[in-house]
C-alpha cells in the first residue's frame, strides 16, 4: 500500500507528539525516556548514578573477563544447530533477523556465563541484580549496507530502549572477527548523547539523522561493540544512542543478550541470578508465522 500525503501528516504529528511529551526528560536528562523512567531509578538508589564506575560514566564497557573458551564454543555449536531450524527459531518480519525461540532451553549452558559478569553487575547495582530476558539471535546482510539512508530493517537506526535507566544490556558474541563491515552494534557515549539531545541535533528515531551522522562520523564518536567470539559488551541502552550495523555481504552476526534489571526486595525472585519471563516478543512473531 503506497505512503499517501494523509499518512505523512499522520506520521509528523506522532513524530511531534514524542517530541513534546519527551521535552522534559530531553532538558534535564539528555534523553529520551520518560520523566518517571529517568526520577524513579534515582529515588530507589539502586544505581550509584556519581560512582566512577565505567558504565556509569560511559554508558558501555568491554567485560574484563572473556567467555571460558570450551564453554562458549560449545555453546556456539548448539546456537549453530538450532539457529536455522525453523521449530526452534522464527524470523522477524524483516526477514534479515532469525531468533531463537527459547534460548534457556535449548541451550542451558547460558546460564555457565554468569560468573564471567558476575562482579561487573554487583559493582554496579547497589542491591543487587536479576537477569529477566535472555534472547539469542542472528542478523543478516541487507542491501541497506550499501545506503547511507538506511531503512528500518532490525534496530538498525538511532535509538533508545524505553526502559527505566537502571537498566543494562549483555552482548555476548558468538563470532569471531565482529568490526564495523561484520555488523558490530554502534554506541555513543552518554556525554555525546546528551550533547546530541539537548541540542536537538537529534529529534526523533523516524527523522533524518544523516546530519547527525555526517557530525559523529567527523568527530570520531561512534564506539562499536568489536571482538571475537567470547567477548563480553556490557551497556546502558536506555541512556545511550545505540543502533545496529548492517553486515557486508556475505557476513552475518550472532548474538546471545542478557536484560538485566535491579533486583527488587520482598519479590519471588533470585537475587544476582537468572530470573527470565515469557518473551511476549518471540511469542508474538511466532504466532504471526
């Protein structure tokens, strides 16, 4: 169905609608969250928000401690097997993204790499941590590699996640050689972000960024999420402008990711452990197939 003129003014009334209910969160905080996202996380003090801790100050670190080789190529050859099987893995509607359905159960040795990020996050949290989504998926090539306009394929444009800004992101590669042709995730610095918020250099994810691009690009701030299978990224996706790359030709880019949030008192769960939900995502694309 074409993309009429009624739904380009639908479209720039959603894209001012975001801006001015953000407006808040974008003069105080330098992103884009909620006002409670940002004010609750500072109230329960589950982050030390002055600490000199390096996600703290940065927004992403490389984990110290690099995935036991015999354990992450074990799990590399069940994530192989099962990746592609169309029972325990479903794609996303862009056809570029295929995710594995369960990844605990079909691969339980996941659960083997918390003590490589164990002391990581109890540095961080001030009452403890709990792991409440674990995803694994593969992405793939895309003609898009070519554009410097890209479209919309699998978080491959600038943006946050919408989440309190307690929140952090394990990346765990599952290749080797992960750079800027292979699909490494790029991130910006939380000063960079804030510099590109409140100047409004950034508006909105739907608007064209290749101002900002051009920017970045110059003065050399985009980080990427690089290394070889194994290694671990740790990340605030809430606080920092993120996005995914798109792989060369040829190339694709496997990923095992951890959703960690603040541990809560008084609740049924673990502390410091694995404590995953139903993934209402995979269930929702699944179901669509």
């Amino acid at each position: 169905m074409p993309y009429t003129f009624f739904d380009k003014i639908e479209n720039n009334i959603s894209i001012a609608g975001r801006v001015i209910k953000t407006l808040p969160s974008r003069f105080l905080f330098g992103n884009l969250q909620t006002l409670s996202n940002n004010i609750i996380p500072i109230i329960n003090k589950n982050v030390n928000f002055k600490s000199e801790n390096e996600i703290v100050q940065n927004g992403f670190k490389k984990n110290k401690l690099k995935c036991d080789y015999e354990l992450i190529e074990k799990i590399q050859k069940k994530y192989n097997l099962i990746i592609e099987d169309d029972k325990k893995s479903v794609l996303t509607s862009s056809k570029k993204k295929r995710m594995i359905i369960d990844p605990l159960k079909y691969i339980p040795e996941i659960k083997l790499l918390l003590p490589f990020v164990n002391s990581e996050l109890t540095d961080y949290y001030n009452n403890g941590f709990s792991i409440e989504q674990v995803r694994a998926w593969r992405i793939y090539s895309d003609d898009m590699y070519y554009y410097k306009k890209q479209n919309y394929i699998y978080s491959n444009i600038w943006h946050f996640d919408k989440f309190q800004v307690d929140k952090l992101n394990i990346f765990i590669l599952l290749n080797n050689n992960v750079n800027i042709e292979t699909g490494a995730t790029r991130i910006l610095d939380i000063k960079t972000t804030r510099d590109l918020i409140r100047s409004f250099k950034f508006i909105d994810t739907s608007t064209d960024k290749r101002k900002m691009d051009e920017l970045i690009i110059k003065k050399n701030k985009i980080n990427y999420l690089k290394g070889n299978l194994g290694d671990i990224w740790i990340f605030n996706a809430t606080k920092c402008l993120h996005a995914a790359s798109i792989p060369k030709p040829g190339s694709i880019r496997d990923i095992i990711q951890f959703e960690i949030y603040p541990y809560k008192f008084n609740s049924n769960l673990e502390k410091n452990n694995f404590n995953c939900k139903k993934d209402l995502y995979i269930k929702s694309i699944s179901n669509k197939v």
